[in-house]
C-alpha cells in the first residue's frame, strides 16, 4: 500500500542548512548547490544573501586561489561562486547590486597590477555584467562615480573579459535615456580615442588585438541599435567619433607613425574594414538569409574616405615594402618573401574601397596602379604554385 512509502524526500542541502555550524565551502561541495539555488530554495537563498557568504564568494572570484592545490581544483570555488553570483535571482542581486561595500570588493579587482589572471577576469567581467543588466542603475551610479574605471578597463585590455565587460556598457543597459547617458560618459571618458592610441606600433600584440576588436565590435553595435531607435531619439556618440573624419585621421596616423609593425597595419585595418561595411546580416548566423535578401544596409560617411584617401599612397608603399618576414619552408621550396597579413589587408582595403564607388578615390587607386600591382602579386602567387 501507498500508505506505507514515505515519498516526501528531504534534499542533502536542507539537511545540512538544519546545522547551526554549516559552512559555505560544505554547501558548494554539494552537486545540487546550483540546481537548488536556482529553484529559488528559501532557506539556501536566505544563507547566501548573508553578508558574510556574499563576502566570501566575492573573494573567491575576485582571489587567486593559493597555489599549492591541484590544478583541476585551483578553480572550482572560484566557478561555483560566479554560477552561484550570476544564478540571476533576485535576493542575490539586489544584495550584490545594493551594498556598495560588496561593489567595491568586486572593483579592487581592477586595481591590481597586469596581467590579469584570465579565469578569474572572466568571472568578474560575467559578475558585473550580470549586474549592470539587472540592477543597471544602481552599478552605472557606482561605476560613474570611479574616476579611473575607464582606464583600470583599458589597463586590462589584454584580457578578452574586460572586451566583454565594455561591450556590456554598450549594449545592456536600458531603459533607452540611461543607455544614452551611459553613452555620453563612455564618450565624455574618451573611451574611442583611447581605444585607438593602443594601436600603435611598440604596444602589446594583445592589447592591439583587443582594442581593434572592441572597436569593430562599438561600430557594428551602434549601428544595429541606432536602426532601432526612434526617430526622436539622440544619435550614439560613440559612432559619431569613430565615423569622424578626426578619428579615422587618428587611427591612420598611429598605423603609420615611426616603424611600421605587421600588428599595428592589420589591427588598424581591420576597423578600417568595419567603418567601410554597407551590408550586414540582421540575423547573424543564418546564412541562407542571404540569399533572401534580409540584410540592413549602411551608407559610407564621407568622412571615412576623406581621411582613407591621403594615406592611399602609404597602403601602396605596404604592397612594394611590407613589415619584413621570415621565409617560409613549403612544400614546393622555400617563399622568400611571403605575401603576408599586412599586404593580405591592404588588398581587402581595396577591394571594401572600391565597392564604395567614390570617385576620388578610384582615381587615386588609378594614378597609383594599385590593381595592376595587386594583379602582379596574385600573378606571382599562381606562378609559385
């Protein structure tokens, strides 16, 4: 008979939270700790959100662990402490949201000196990206009030979190006016043109890469958003400084600019190709879309050619002289002098400026015979082959 089962089951984790001297570490050992946390368990959610749990799983993403433990377990408090912080329930986030003393906890964090350790930079990025969507104004109020954020950010840049945790400024935060706001301080911290000095010849590969990929990503960002804005609403600053003619002159300049490196040419041209994209898929990743038609269209600002031209004959001189590279063993001998990344993006600079069918420069592309040089190298390429 049904009677004599006892189906009612009690969960290992009620059963040690009955304990008066249970500890966070025993709770984050149980495998259900997460599922439980997420099931919004009362008595589990009411021990978290104590100020010294919530202190305690902070210092763990935020601490590198000691390093005498064994590598596969450095980082399991660590992981289980973000998954429990950005569990995304509403006791924890108004707790981590609310009390500026566990703000400031998370924040000590940039304070320390580069590098970054990778894994726990993740966490902290996931953290306050977490909390900048849900407990937006409260974070965005902390944030502003720190003098140094934007720099600490750009200090860490070599990190990919920190890429995350500016792109989350950018494109999480609503309602619309306090996106805006958001804006307007990123614009105001100049985060565009200190973006565009770290791509200079003599800076870290890495911190290149990033501050290029970030750039790419604030343009391609902005300009979706700013299709769905209402006609009422304000343009994005951010887009306006990196479309202007000033910025472009900015970023060409610090290209060119003493010894020329193979980072600096290609992390520089790779936003160059960004500015001078005028078609993009609305719904990234299927491509069969395509073939639809369902694309948005971007039209060129002036502004961008006007800076690319002048520095026409530079791209040429990358073609005849590029950043020198090592020879290259291949199957059939060896390359001598390899056509490379640098000259690889000159051509694809070519190729986004002549879909723009500006006549200037077209022109200019002619008086210099850049397509008969391109034709020379892709000659020379099916010959060696």
């Amino acid at each position: 008979m049904f009677w004599k089962f006892d189906l009612q089951t009690t969960s290992h984790i009620d059963q040690l939270l009955d304990r008066d001297d249970v500890t966070l570490r025993e709770l984050m050992e149980e495998d259900d700790v997460l599922q439980e946390c997420k099931a919004q368990n009362r008595r589990l959610l009411l021990f978290l959100s104590q100020d010294h749990c919530m202190q305690e799983l902070v210092t763990l993403i935020t601490t590198e662990p000691p390093a005498d433990l064994e590598e596969k377990s450095r980082f399991k408090f660590p992981n289980i402490a973000c998954e429990l912080l950005t569990s995304d329930v509403s006791i924890i986030n108004d707790k981590l949201g609310g009390e500026e003393s566990l703000l400031e906890m998370l924040y000590h964090f940039l304070e320390q000196d580069p590098p970054l350790n990778p894994l726990l930079a993740s966490f902290f990025s996931k953290t306050i990206g977490n909390l900048i969507a849900r407990k937006t104004e409260q974070v965005i109020t902390f944030l502003k009030k720190k003098e140094g954020f934007i720099g600490l950010v750009l200090k860490h840049i070599d990190a990919s979190a920190m890429m995350d945790l500016l792109l989350r400024l950018i494109s999480c935060v609503e309602p619309a006016p306090l996106r805006q706001e958001v804006l307007l301080w990123l614009n105001e911290e100049r985060l565009v043109q200190r973006l565009t000095e770290l791509i200079h010849t003599g800076k870290d590969e890495e911190r290149q890469s990033n501050a290029s990929q970030t750039l790419c990503d604030i343009i391609r960002l902005s300009r979706d958003q700013a299709n769905q804005m209402q006609e009422n609403m304000e343009a994005d600053p951010l887009l306006a400084v990196l479309e202007s003619q000033e910025s472009v002159a900015g970023l060409l300049k610090n290209m060119f600019e003493g010894e020329r490196s193979e980072a600096s040419i290609v992390n520089g041209t790779q936003v160059l190709l960004t500015l001078l994209e005028t078609r993009r898929s609305g719904l990234e990743g299927l491509m069969d879309l395509y073939s639809q038609g369902y694309e948005r269209s971007y039209t060129v600002n002036s502004s961008i050619l006007n800076a690319i031209e002048p520095h026409l004959k530079d791209f040429q001189q990358l073609l005849l002289d590029p950043p020198k590279k090592s020879a290259i063993l291949t199957t059939v001998g060896v390359l001598e002098q390899p056509l490379g990344n640098a000259r690889l993006h000159v051509a694809r600079l070519v190729a986004a400026l002549l879909q723009t069918s500006a006549p200037s420069i077209c022109q200019e592309l002619c008086n210099l015979a850049t397509m008969d040089l391109l034709l020379v190298y892709m000659e020379n390429r099916f010959v060696r082959l």
